[in-house]
C-alpha cells in the first residue's frame, strides 16, 4: 500500500540533485507510488496537544531547478503520515534538539526516521565512545590545559568542533604549531560546547572511507581523498569521491556497531572510517547515497526503502 511520506528537511529546492541524499529518497519512494510531503523545520510545532507541520506535496524530477514541483502549503497532523524522515543538516544545537523532542511525540505511530529519541542522544562524535578500541586516541573538553595535554602527548592532532559538520572548523595541528591557544579562544567565543581532540592518523591521505549501514547492516562503501593541500576529504569542502570496496576491518567495525544502530531505531547511517579507525557515525543526516549508486551499481535507496516498509 501507498505510505504517506514527510520528509523535515532544510530547503529542497537549493539541493544538488546528483549529490543529494534526501532527493534521492523522496526519489525512490515515489517511484514505490508513495505519496510525498516536504516541510523545513522551522515549521514543525506542538498545539495544544498535536505536533503539527505546514508544508506542502512534493512530486521529484532529475531536472535541476526545477526538481521538486511543490503544492499549495497546508497545515497538518504529523499523526496524519505513515513516515516522517528528519533530514534537516546539523549544526547540532538546540533547535535541532527541540526539533527531536517534538517528534519523540509522534514516534513510533508515526515512523520517524531515525528514530529521534537516539538522535538526540548519539550525535555523529558521540556515539563512537562506547568503542573506544576502534577510535583512535579522543579527547572532549573545553579546558584548554586538557586539550594541550593531549597534545603534548600525541604530537600531531586533529581539532575540531564537537557538533560541527561538514568538514567546517576541522584544524590539524602539528607538533610544531603553537596555535591551539588562539584557536581556543576562537571557538570559545562561538559558544560554550565542547571541542574534540583526536590523534591525527596519516591514512588519511589514502581517504577518509564512509561506510552506509541499513537497519544495522552494511551496504557499501565509497573512499573520499582529500584535495590537494588539505586535511579534511568532506566532499562539501573539496572531497573527490572513488570507488572502494569493504575491507575485513570494516566488516569487524560493521560487525560490532550494526546491532547497537538496530536496536535503536538508526535505520540509515554513514560511519567513517580511516585507515583501521572508526571516527564518526552519522546518524543525523548520512549523506553519500548518490555516489556509492554510481560507483557500485547497487540501489542503496531501494534497500533503506526495503527496510522502512517491513516495520510499516
């Protein structure tokens, strides 16, 4: 039977229709003769009892532009919808964490996808601690003698806000540099999070490999390398994607982490790994769905589809 789909993501209409991963599930479901419905946070509320959205109906087209052919806006009961998708990007602050709360209160009657009650509780660099054996060295703290400590002990590092995406604000500091103490104060006059500190791996010049888990299981993988002269291989700041299969050790990690995301309702997740190291797992908005289609002919919107439909 048709479900009725609504997808809480940031403005459909900016979307790169060849990158995008939310396009390409609005895609595949409506190919499966779902019906579709697109709203921006910014319009999700609780009245007087009801969590609620204004939106409108959403029919996709790989015609750039003119993408997402949008009907008149209307003001309905999320109670009214058989799947709600949270696909809205971080930055992870407190709207995002309203943004779960609400949504805690129409869940699991109405499928939110992923669930937001582990959302909330397992953002994308948190969630990596309870397996430590598979990180590399991490520290979290907001004391700058803490992090310089880390520092010391493992020369070159990477620094980074702890609920930032996208690649933004990622600092490697080498040995040498001195400038963890400027960067401290910069990111401590943002606001009052937290920053993570790893220990820098040098297999990141081979590629920072994101991995796409479905209801616990893994599907694929695509290698993202850096471009020249820089750390980070986020294809948001330059990334260029390629072709890579799964290695035994991400099997292992695949292995040790699918039955935790299952449990908790993470249907779809992209992990990153480096070298042998897991460093992030993604549960708020995964993207690569398009690219790892490309490269390995395998339909990965078809199987988060698959998955949905059988607890519907």
């Amino acid at each position: 039977m048709p479900l009725n789909i609504a997808f809480q993501m940031d403005p459909i209409q900016a979307v790169d229709i060849n990158a995008d991963s939310s396009f390409r599930l609005a895609e595949e479901a409506q190919a499966r003769g779902h019906n579709l419905f697109y709203y921006s946070p910014d319009m999700l509320a609780y009245e007087e009892g009801e969590i609620t959205v204004c939106g409108q109906s959403l029919r996709v087209q790989r015609e750039q532009g003119n993408h997402a052919i949008l009907g008149d806006m209307e003001h309905r009961n999320l109670r009214d919808f058989d799947v709600v998708w949270l696909r809205q990007d971080p930055p992870f602050d407190m709207g995002y964490i309203t943004s779960t709360h609400l949504l805690d209160r129409v869940h699991p009657d109405t499928l939110v996808v992923n669930d937001p009650t582990w959302v909330r509780n397992y953002p994308e660099k948190l969630l990596v601690l309870d397996f430590p054996d598979l990180t590399p060295p991490t520290t979290i703290a907001r004391d700058l003698e803490t992090l310089k400590a880390f520092k010391d002990k493992h020369g070159t590092v990477i620094l980074k806000p702890l609920y930032g995406n996208g690649g933004a604000g990622v600092f490697k500091l080498t040995e040498e540099d001195r400038n963890i103490s400027s960067l401290h104060e910069m990111f401590s006059g943002i606001n009052n999070e937290p920053l993570i500190v790893q220990k820098f791996l040098p297999d990141v010049s081979n590629g920072d490999k994101r991995v796409i888990l479905v209801d616990g299981e893994p599907v694929g993988a695509i290698n993202r390398v850096p471009a020249a002269g820089e750390t980070r291989s986020n294809m948001h700041v330059g990334g260029r994607p390629e072709k890579i299969d799964l290695s035994p050790r991400d099997i292992e990690i695949c292995e040790r982490i699918g039955p935790l995301l299952r449990e908790k309702g993470q249907i779809f997740v992209g992990i990153d790994v480096i070298g042998d190291y897991l460093t992030e797992i993604n549960v708020t908005s995964p993207t690569g769905i398009q690219e790892m289609e490309r490269f390995n002919g395998v339909n990965i919107a078809e199987k988060i589809w698959t998955a949905i439909e059988a607890k519907r």
